[in-house]
C-alpha cells in the first residue's frame, strides 16, 4: 500500500461524494457539501486533471447561488 493506493482511494471516494450530492433526497447544502468534498479529495490527492476539481467546484458555488 503506497501512495498509488491512497491515491486511488481519494479518487474512488471523491467519485462517490459526486455520485450522492446528485441524490434528490439531499437538501442543497448537503448537496454542495458533497461536491464540495469531492473537489477537496481531488485536490489532496493531487489530480492532475482539473477539470473534475472544477466542474465540481462550480456545481457547489450554483447550488449556494441558486439554492437548489
């Protein structure tokens, strides 16, 4: 187990807080915490692909701005 693993576990369970925050039972700030989450995982993971960080990012900030 080296970081390659932790890695992949960051990874793997950032997948997982994007795949609940688009659970419609979540209230909004459940729902912006977890892409919240998912883009911080990314991040400490040091993804290289920013995209994902991004687009999560930015669907948390419309859930603050929009509320829903």
């Amino acid at each position: 187990m080296g970081l390659s693993h932790d890695v992949d576990m960051l990874n793997a369970a950032a997948k997982k807080y994007a795949d609940v925050a688009q659970d419609l039972s979540l209230t909004a700030e459940q729902k912006q915490q977890a892409y919240y989450m998912a883009a911080y995982l990314l991040t400490i993971g040091g993804s290289p692909d920013y995209q994902p960080i991004m687009r999560y990012l930015k669907n948390a900030l419309d859930i603050i701005l929009t509320g829903k």
